[in-house]
C-alpha cells in the first residue's frame, strides 16, 4: 500500500469515527432529554395529585363545617386557612416518593403579584423558585387572588445524570474501546509500513553492498582463466589476492547480516576482563586517524577521566568504539571534525562521541537503535551500511550495565553519550 492510498484510507477512517462519535453524543443527548421530559412530566403529575389531593380535603373540611353547599372564597378568607403547611408537605413527600423522584427538593407557595412566600420549606432559594418551571396555580383551591405552587430541584442535573448512568456509561465504554481499537489499528498500519520500508531499503542496501565485490571476484576469476595471465605470476598473485579480499569483505558483511539474529536471540557470550578504556579508545582513534586525515579532518581526544577502568568484553567494547566513530566519519561530509571525550560522574565513566555531520532529526531519533534502521536517503546509497551497527552498539552497551543516549540536531551534527560503570 503506497503512502497515498495509507493517508486516504486513514482520512475516511478518521471521518468514519467522528461521525460515530458524533451519533453517539447525539443519542446520549436525546437520551438525557428524554429522561429530563419524563422527569418534568412525573413532577407535574405529583404536583397536580398534591393540589387535588388539597381540593378534596378542603370540600370534604367544608362540607363537615357548613351544612349548606358553600363555595371556598366566601366561607373562607385567607389561604393560610386553606392550606395547612404540615399537611401540604406530607402530601409532597408522598408524591415524590410514589413518583420515584426523591427528596432534594425544595418548595413553597407564593403569592404572583408581589412574589411574597406564604410558606413552604424554600431554604434560602426564593428566587429559583420564583423561576423554576415547576409551578401550579392553585386556583382550583383559592380563587381570590393567584397563588402558586412551585417546586425547585437543587440536583437536578445529578438525578438526571443518575438515571441514565447506566447507558451513559456503556456507551463510554464501548466508544472507548473502539477509539483505542481504531489507534491501535492505524498505529499497526503504519507500523507495518514503516516496517516494509525498512525491509525494502535493507534488502536494497545488502544488494548494492553485495553487488560490488561479487562483481570484483568475477571480474578477477575472468582474468585469471585467460591463458596469458598464467605467463605473468605476479598478475595472477594480484588477482587472487584481489578475489581473497573481496570473499572476506563479501564474508564480513553475512556475518554481519547474521549478527541481526544472534543480537535478538541473546546467543552471545560476553568474555570479562578488566579494561583500561582510555587505551582502547586511543588505539581506535588511531585506527581511524588515516582515513580522517585523509580526508583533510582531525579526531580530537579529551580523555579527562579519572576513573576510567571498566569490567567488560575486550571484542564488544572495542567494536562499540569502532562503531560510533565510523558512523561519525560517515556522517560527516567533507571533513570530519571527531571529538572524543570521557568524564566521570558518581560511579559511571562517560564516553561522548560528537561531530559536526549532518545531523538527524527529531523523528529520525527516535529509531536511530532499531534494527535495520538507516536513515532515509531515497535512492541515494552514499553511505554503506545495513542499518546494523547502532543496533549493536545499543544491545551490547546494556549487556555490560551501560546507556547510550543521542544528542543530535539537524545540519549541525551529532554526539553519542555512553555509560559503563567503573570498577
């Protein structure tokens, strides 16, 4: 799949899960509305039951007191005679319980005209009674001036929430799992390629290295089957010597390719000794001197240790040395300024390998260790390498007890920071 087709199918996934994400907070919406009516409508039943309910106590309190069929407004003057408050809260709290409501409420009977609270359990909250949208007129029971009913739920919106917990959350849940199985997905695609480009490149790498000499070793074995080449033995010295140093370079590099796996597998043994690594770092310096000098550069040592004794594998730490300083010299066009450096802090010894190449950046960074990782060049093979060598460096500079870290910054160079501990 190329990287158009991975953006396009990531862009109508993405668009795919906002529109579910935005259906789900849709009927989460309509969900809690829905609730939110039900609950309006069982609160205005129960209040209407209590305002009934206080109707028909009062004919029946009438009836007993006037033998004669007397209307409320003229055989009673005042609503305090009508209602009675204990009476009217009982008959709420009845309600609200039968209705399945609760009890954090608050309630109280005004009058409109002045918005004076006749009684009632308010609790300090007049004004959102005066404006909750929970009132009944109570004109069915007192028709001389317009009083009204109100009730206020200070939790309102906690009760909702409760009652639609149980949806809500699975609903969460369930989007949950699907936005962490849709980043998971798209993280493994874009894994996966990243994988085969790295594979790709690798193979494209291991054929342009392996091209060079067995292209070599044929050309020599060519010359050396032409009968006048026998007549001149030093010819015939030149190309076979010319075959047996390409068959070791060609050998060289499988090893190196096999390396991959025995790294992975742990099949490595590490032979321990006591090292001076100021001496091992001087005699790797000066291995690469030549090709540095060549070049018209300089490798600078400043070995200011005074601790610098380690327990490890002569082989590994050498190769770990040899590696950081041929990246270096690779990375770095023209001429390569190398700096060596050591410096101890409590109970470690700090090598610093830096130059003034090309840089990496943030991203490359991030995969600089991993096998069979190089750094994208297209088609460009300048640089030789199978994306092994840091890999290395990084397995075996944390089986001798050490950390490698990498400070780079792009077109102004790198520094590879390594850890052992001193004996």
């Amino acid at each position: 799949m190329n990287k158009r087709k991975v953006h396009l199918f990531s862009a109508f996934a993405i668009f795919a899960m906002l529109g579910i994400i935005l259906t789900q907070v849709f009927w989460v919406n309509e969900a809690y509305q829905f609730r939110r009516e039900q609950f309006n409508q069982r609160v205005r039943v129960a209040m209407k039951s209590v305002s009934t309910q206080m109707l028909d106590f009062q004919i029946d309190s009438t009836a007993r007191q006037y033998p004669a069929p007397c209307d409320t407004v003229i055989c009673v003057k005042e609503i305090t005679e009508i209602i009675h408050p204990k009476l009217l809260d009982s008959l709420l709290r009845l309600e609200m319980e039968f209705m399945d409501i609760g009890d954090t409420y608050r309630y109280g009977v005004y009058h409109v005209q002045d918005s004076l609270f006749i009684f009632g359990d308010h609790g300090g909250a007049e004004a959102a009674l005066l404006a909750s949208s929970h009132q009944v007129p109570l004109s069915c029971i007192f028709r001389k001036d317009v009083y009204l009913f109100s009730v206020f739920f200070p939790e309102q919106d906690r009760i909702m929430m409760h009652q639609i917990i149980v949806p809500l959350s699975l609903s969460v849940l369930f989007l949950v799992i699907l936005l962490t199985s849709f980043y998971l997905i798209i993280r493994m695609m874009f894994r996966q390629k990243r994988l085969s480009q790295i594979k790709t490149d690798f193979i494209n790498n291991m054929t342009h290295e392996f091209k060079t000499p067995i292209a070599t070793i044929m050309l020599s074995s060519e010359m050396l089957m032409k009968p006048e080449i026998n007549r001149f033995p030093y010819k015939t010295r030149r190309y076979a010597s010319v075959i047996y140093d390409e068959n070791a370079r060609l050998q060289k590099q499988v090893e190196q390719v096999l390396q991959v796996s025995v790294l992975e597998k742990g099949q490595y043994k590490l032979k321990l000794q006591e090292l001076d690594l100021h001496m091992i770092i001087r005699r790797m310096a000066e291995y690469f001197a030549v090709t540095v000098q060549q070049r018209g550069g300089t490798i600078s040592q400043e070995l200011g240790a005074g601790k610098h004794f380690i327990r490890g594998d002569k082989v590994h730490i050498s190769n770990i040395i040899s590696n950081l300083l041929d990246n270096a010299i690779k990375y770095s066009p023209g001429q390569p300024e190398i700096t060596i450096s050591t410096r101890n802090k409590p109970g470690r010894i700090i090598i610093g390998i830096s130059d003034k190449g090309i840089g990496l950046s943030h991203e490359n960074r991030d995969h600089i260790f991993k096998k069979l990782y190089r750094v994208p060049t297209g088609n460009v093979h300048d640089v030789k390498g199978f994306g092994i060598g840091l890999y290395y460096v990084k397995t075996m500079v944390e089986a001798h007890g050490g950390s490698i870290g990498l400070e780079s910054e792009l077109n102004k160079g790198s520094t590879f920071i390594v850890e052992f501990p001193v004996v």
